[in-house]
C-alpha cells in the first residue's frame, strides 16, 4: 500500500462532465506515486437517469439536493458542474459549508457573478481552482515550456482557440448551453473562452484591450416536443485583442477564437505563439505533435517534435502511447490534489480564481464592444 492521502469526493451535477471525475478516479492506478487517493462518495444531481448512472457506478450517497451533500462531514472535495445560472448560488454554498472544489467555467454567470465567488473564496480557508484541462496535454505542456524559457524573444503574434462542430446540425434540440437565461449573456466565451484564456494568461500575455466580432447563426432550435425555442446565445466569438506582457510596452496582437460553429472541426484546441526568434504551435487536432519554430542566421526552421506520453504526473501508460482527453483531466485532477497537499512542486497547476476572473473581465470588454462597434478597455 502507498502512502497517499486519502481525500473523499463528492460530485454536485452528475451530467456530461460529473460522470468523467467517477472515470478519472477510477483510473488512478495508472498514475506513479501520486500524494493523493481520491474516492468519490457522493453525487447530487436532480435527473433520475443521473441518478441511475452514480447507483451502477456504485457511489454509495445519492443526493437530490446539492445542500445534503455539502452537509456530509464525509466529504472533503466537491467537484460542481452545473449549468451557469447555478455557478454563483452552488459554488457560494460550499464555501459557506466550508468545503475546498473545483468549479467548472465560466465560474458564474458573468462578471459580477464571478466576482462575487472570487471574493468569498478569497474570505474563506477553501482550496478552490477552476477547471481547464486542455493546457495539460504532453503537446501543450511542451509549447508553454518553450515560451516561458524565453526562446521566442519579442512576441509578434498569439493566437489561441477552441473549435467546435457540434452545432452545424440544426436539428440537434435546444440545450441550456444555447440560452442566455442558464448559459449567460456572454455565450459561447462562457463555454469555452476559459479553455482559450489559460494558457495566455498563465504566461503573462494579458489582455488590454479587444475588439469582438460575436456572432449568433442558428437563432431558433426545437425543444423535445418539437416546439421553436429562441436560441438566443452567441455560437462563435473572435476576440481582437491587444496583449502585453509585463517587460513590454509594445502591445501584441492575441486572437482568441471560440467557435462552436467552426466547419471541419470536433473539439480542436490549439495555442500557437511567434516571436522574433522562435515559435510555437500546438493543436488537438494532430495531439501527437507539436513544431517549433527558430530563426537563427538567417535561417528560418519549423521542427515537428513527438513527446509521447510524456506527461506532468507520470503514469505508467507506455511513453509511445497517445495521449488524449480523458487523459487530460486525470492529469488536472492529478494537479489539484496534489496542490490542495501542498504537493504541486514546480508543475502546471490548475487554472486559477484570479485567472478565471480576468477571462471574465475579456469576455464582458468583448460585450461592451460588440455593442460599441469599437475597441474596448479590459477593465
Ligand atoms: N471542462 C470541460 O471540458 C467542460 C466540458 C463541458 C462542460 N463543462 C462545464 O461543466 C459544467 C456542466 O456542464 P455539463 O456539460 O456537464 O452539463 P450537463 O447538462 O451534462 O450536466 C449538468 C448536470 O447538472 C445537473 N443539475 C441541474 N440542476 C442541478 C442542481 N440544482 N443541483 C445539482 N445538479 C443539478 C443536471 O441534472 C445535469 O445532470 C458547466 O459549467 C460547463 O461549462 C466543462
């Protein structure tokens, strides 16, 4: 028997992303001397099928209402994943119950609601960090390594994106992710922009000012009983955005593209980063690479590298073998346990409150400009 801490985890929201933390856990055997043995206990989530699901899955507390769940002494982490109009009332309950989480994205439904969990969070003992596990993939980890070893000299260009094809069906029904009331006014940005701000921020490529270009294509979707719903939330956002960072005047261009509309595309993240002297590329798209870029002596050369399996938890999955997303979550939830130990070291944590707030502070400029048609402050 190792020794590892053991942590008790509970799940509020079983659905598409709940579901997925019960499959990582199950799975940590495959991770090398990890500090931590998290087990989830409990689940709470209204949906019967839900329910049905966690009782096969042999969770033993089943739960209608989040509220019992937090008042489980039993319990030392909860993981919330529920709809966004939820996100401020859920994730200020478990501070209040005194309980460490990871929150999903976006982390309130807008800026205010964001704002107001931050500083809560920030009142109180919990260990809290949002979830964003596509900066973890082998390819991703190596192209921000290569950035923050400074390779890339003056930054000219960054551009990060998450691409979706999901919605190119019309006749796929409406689903709370298409409606302001539950998604927020902000749309796609609060789907996915998180996964597209992580990386530029936790390198110190901030945002300062940005233009949008927001854009609402499938307007009207069918319930479940065949009845037209007003799919009334944005499909796909560009941001124009002027970075800097912290050593430079000169600002950058940064183009942030969220697209859940985005033709010939699945679940494409990428990051792509030049400089004067070098570069960098990664996409999901071809997880397997990335390519590097110099130039030196006048010579321009792109290099494709593989790193494997070569992950920031080691894991005993051979080091030829690919790499892929569930993968990517149990290396996130590897990090969040480990730092909730004080265990993190010098590895990528996971994404952070005071990251999640800035995205919000993007997605809410990116708002103001599509109303003013004109550049807008990131404030
Ligand atoms: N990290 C990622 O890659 C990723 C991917 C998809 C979604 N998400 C995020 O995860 C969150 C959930 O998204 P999802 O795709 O899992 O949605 P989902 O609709 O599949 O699941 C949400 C679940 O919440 C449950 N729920 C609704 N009201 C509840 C309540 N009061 N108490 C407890 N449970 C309740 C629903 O019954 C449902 O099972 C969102 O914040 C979303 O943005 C993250």
């Amino acid at each position: 028997m190792r020794n590892q801490v053991s942590v008790k985890v509970g799940i509020i929201g079983g659905g598409l992303m709940g579901k997925e933390l019960v499959a990582a856990t199950r799975r940590w055997d495959a991770l090398v001397d990890h500090p931590v043995r998290p087990e989830v206990v409990a689940v709470a989530d209204p949906s019967p099928d839900v329910q049905g699901w966690f009782k096969n899955a042999n969770i033993p507390h089943i739960y209608n209402d989040y509220k019992e769940l937090l008042a489980n002494p039993e319990i030392d982490v909860v993981y919330i994943a529920v709809p966004h109009n939820l996100h401020e009332e859920i994730y200020l309950a478990a501070v209040a119950a005194g309980k460490d989480f990871l929150g999903e994205k976006p982390f309130g439904i807008d800026l205010a609601a964001s704002e107001r969990i931050v500083t809560a969070v920030k009142a109180s003992k919990s260990f809290v960090r949002v979830s964003s596990e596509m900066p973890f993939y082998p390819g991703a980890q190596a192209a921000i390594n290569f950035v923050k070893s400074g390779a890339l000299g003056e930054i000219v260009e960054v551009r990060s994106g998450f691409l979706h094809s999901s919605d190119l069906d019309t006749s796929k029904p409406i689903n709370w992710k298409r409606q302001v009331k539950f998604c927020g006014e902000i749309g796609v940005m609060g789907d996915l922009g998180m996964h597209v701000a992580h990386v530029p921020l936790r390198l110190g490529l901030n945002p300062k000012k940005v233009y949008s270009l927001l854009d609402d294509i499938v307007k009207i979707r069918k319930d479940s009983k065949g009845n037209d719903v007003a799919c009334d939330t944005f499909d796909n956002a560009v941001l124009a955005i002027k970075g800097a960072t912290g050593s430079d005047n000169r600002q950058f261009p940064m183009i942030w593209e969220m697209k859940r509309i985005a033709p010939g595309e699945s679940n494409t993240w990428f990051f792509n980063a030049m400089g004067m002297k070098g570069g960098v590329s990664f996409s999901t798209r071809t997880p397997a690479t990335y390519k590097r870029f110099s130039y030196s002596n006048g010579e321009q050369v792109w290099s494709e590298l593989q790193p494997g399996h070569k992950t920031n938890w080691p894991v005993i999955t051979g080091g030829i073998f690919e790499f892929g997303f569930p993968d990517s979550l149990l290396q996130m939830w590897a990090s969040y346990f480990a730092e909730r130990e004080g265990k993190l070291g010098d590895k990528f944590g996971c994404a952070t409150v005071d990251e999640v707030v800035l995205s919000h502070r993007v997605f809410a400029s990116a708002l103001r400009s599509f109303n003013s048609h004109a550049e807008e402050m990131v404030i």
